[in-house]
C-alpha cells in the first residue's frame, strides 16, 4: 500500500484525469451529461482544505466540502477556522453537512436524529450565509448511519442515499492509502460516466509523508498555533509570561 502518491501534484492529476470527458456537479445536480461529484470529508484539517479548494479553482472545477462539528483538530466557531472555510467559498465550492453519527444516543428515535441534523444545517448556514444542500456521515461504517439511506434527509441530499449508490460510481482515499481501486484508475476509465468521488484533505500535503505523520502534522500545527496565541496575547497586554 502506497502513499507516495499522496500529494498536491498527485491531487492535481486525478482532477485532470476526472476532468476527462467530465463536468464537475453538486449533489442533487440533474445533469446527464458524463460528470464526476467530488466530495471533501474535513475530519481533520481545514487548512488543507483552503488548499485543494484552491488547487481546484485553478482547473475551473468545483467540489463539495463537508463540515464537521465534532472534530477534534478544529472548531468550526474559530476565527481562522472560518476564515479558512469563507477562502474556501469564495472560490466558488460549495459546503455540506458532516454529521457524525456517533453523537447519537442509542435511544434516539429517527424524528431525534433529524433534529440534530437540522440543527447543525442551520448553524452552517447562519456561519457563512450559505443554504448547506447536502450532508454525509462521518465514519458510517462504525455505527448505524448506513441505515439512513434515504435520498434525502431535512433538505439535504444524502450522500449515503439509495439513487446516488445505483447511479455512480464511488472512490475513496480513506486512510490515506488505496484500500480499494484507485481514484485515477476509476477516473481513467471512460466507461465510469457518473463518478461519486471521496477525498479527505488532510491526505494531501505538498511532499510524500506517511499517514500517521500526516495526523501529526496537523494536531501539532494546531497545538502551535493555540501557544502561539497564548504567547502573543500576554506580550500584547504586557504581562508576564511565567514558563
């Protein structure tokens, strides 16, 4: 299993190969035309993100950046969290729903889940002034999420329906490595008309990296730019800074 592979240049050439023959759709899209839904999970890194959404834009396409609010690498409430999800609006992408399913209490009645779907919806919407059409699970596999296969859940389309599963055609980078058939071979053959791709952008760095050290990067960068902060307030308001 390799990740060599796993960088921004490797990124920009499964978007040429995707592009193939291809448009770029939202979900819900009623297009006929060949065309590939490409999909951000953002489990762990927003600046990543910026950066594919970025990338992206220099290929004129669009993709679909899911946002999570139980994720423990950011906080969606932070300045530059937000700042880092408006860049990546402004080039034109859209957002969805990354609803992790494991908030959910095992009595929970399905009235209970839509809830607290509808609830996080609205918040993504009031935060960046966007309607938020779409949503996924976060690991679904893990719990019961599969079970809600319905094509749409409170307004949004769900990426996990029963018509998006018989249509297209789906990839994954889960884990940072090629568990399945690769993108690029998925993108690659022209026979695959609808494509349902998945990536998460923390996989993507500028130089190769193993996955783990990936994670690191990301919680450490975090962690720097927390003591960072800290530092810089006390320097601000002239007190000391005891070590």
């Amino acid at each position: 299993m390799s990740f060599e592979e796993f960088t921004v240049e490797g990124y920009k050439e499964l978007i040429r190969k995707a592009m193939r023959g291809r448009v770029f759709e939202p979900f819900g899209t009623t297009e006929e035309q060949a065309h590939v839904l490409w999909r951000h999970d953002v489990d762990m890194s927003v600046h990543r993100a910026a950066r594919l959404a970025e990338v992206e834009a220099g290929f004129n396409v669009r993709a679909t950046y899911f946002i999570q609010f139980t994720s423990e690498f950011y906080n969606v409430f932070e300045n530059t969290i937000r700042q880092k999800i408006d860049e990546i609006l402004s080039h034109g992408h859209w957002i969805g729903l990354h609803f992790d399913f494991s908030m959910v209490k095992p009595d929970d009645t399905r009235e209970v889940v839509f809830e607290k779907m509808e609830f996080e919806k609205s918040i993504l919407e009031k935060l960046f002034g966007t309607k938020v059409k779409c949503m996924s699970f976060h690991n679904p596999e893990m719990n019961n999420a599969l079970s809600y296969d319905d094509d749409e859940i409170c307004g949004m389309v769900n990426t996990y329906g029963r018509s998006i599963k018989e249509k297209y055609v789906y990839g994954s980078d889960s884990n940072g490595l090629w568990r399945h058939t690769p993108i690029g071979e998925l993108a690659d053959n022209t026979d695959n008309k609808y494509l349902h791709l998945l990536t998460h952008p923390v996989w993507w760095q500028e130089e190769p990296m193993a996955p783990r050290s990936k994670i690191d990067r990301s919680a450490k960068g975090r962690y720097d730019f927390a003591m960072n902060n800290y530092d810089q307030l006390l320097l601000n308001m002239g007190r000391p800074n005891i070590r």
